[in-house]
C-alpha cells in the first residue's frame, strides 16, 4: 500500500529495529525502504536502544541504512565506547564525544537542594551539521519517560499507602 497509495503522505514507524537487522529478508527491505522513500512518498523512523545495532549482523546493510537516514537524533548513551563507535560511524569530530556522553534526562537543582528544572538533552545530526537541544519536561513527563526507582516509591506511597491521590496527575 506504501509504494502504491500516491495521494497522501506516509510513514513508517520501525520500533526495536535491532530485531529487524537481524532477520535478512526484513533488513534488506528495510534498505531498499530508504533508499526509495521519498520517490514514493513515505518517510521512515526507526527506532532502536543503541545506533549501533544497525550494523549487526550486517554492517554493509547497517552502513547503508545509516548512509540514507535523513535525519539522526542520538538521545542517550550506555557508555563512551559507544559514543566512539558513533562518532566514527557517522564522522563526527572527536570533541562530540565528551558532548555525547552528557545525553540524556538531566536535572537542575536550586541552592536549596529542590528540582529547579528537568529537561531531556539530545543530539540531531542532519547531513552534516550537529545540533545538541534541550526539552524542558513538564513534571508529568519526566515521570513517564525518565522516573527513578526513589520517584515511583513517593509516588506509590501517595496512591496507595496513604490514598490521599487516586492518581498519577494528582500526585505531581
């Protein structure tokens, strides 16, 4: 339907694309996907826990998945290994790595120890030009995306020890 609906835009949303590299068929028709995206009017996001899983089992086809995504947002790291590995993969200069290592949810705090602002810190890459954002997040989504183990147990005591909330809204 993708290649031959051409009234309408497309898009396709590839999710734990890791699993995909690894079965052959699905990696190759995820290549030729990108490569003919926008002839046929659909574009693609693909989505995965590390960048370098599109290099695995197949670093031919992972290279030329990399080579012909458009747009790159790096989120977070697990480590400076993987940082290197990135930046060698997608030729960025050697000084993004210590930037690189610093993705991800971060937390401002006031002098007197309180949250003054939580905001997720990311990476676009577009061609060749780098560009390093903040996101500021309401309370609301930090809890959805980011919440640590010392946030669920203040929010659980709330809800269901002491039940003076019903809910996840009412306790932010």
């Amino acid at each position: 339907k993708m290649y031959f609906t051409r009234d309408r835009r497309k898009l396709i949303v590839r999710d734990e694309a890791w699993s995909l590299m690894q079965n052959e068929k699905a990696r190759r028709f995820f290549v030729e996907d990108l490569r003919t995206a926008r002839k046929n009017g659909f574009a693609t996001i693909a989505i995965s826990q590390l960048p370098t899983d599109y290099l695995s089992p197949s670093p031919q086809d992972g290279k030329a998945i990399i080579a012909n995504f458009q747009v790159n947002i790096f989120c977070r790291f697990a480590n400076e290994t993987i940082c290197r590995e990135v930046a060698r993969e997608y030729t960025l200069p050697e000084e993004m790595v210590e930037t690189m290592k610093e993705l991800g949810v971060q937390t401002e705090i006031q002098d007197d120890g309180s949250q003054k602002k939580t905001y997720a810190k990311f990476m676009m890459v577009v061609g060749k030009s780098i560009y390093i954002l903040k996101n500021l997040l309401h309370p609301f989504e930090y809890v959805l995306y980011w919440s640590s183990a010392e946030d669920n147990a203040v929010i659980d005591y709330y809800i269901r020890v002491k039940q003076s909330y019903t809910n996840l809204e009412d306790v932010l």
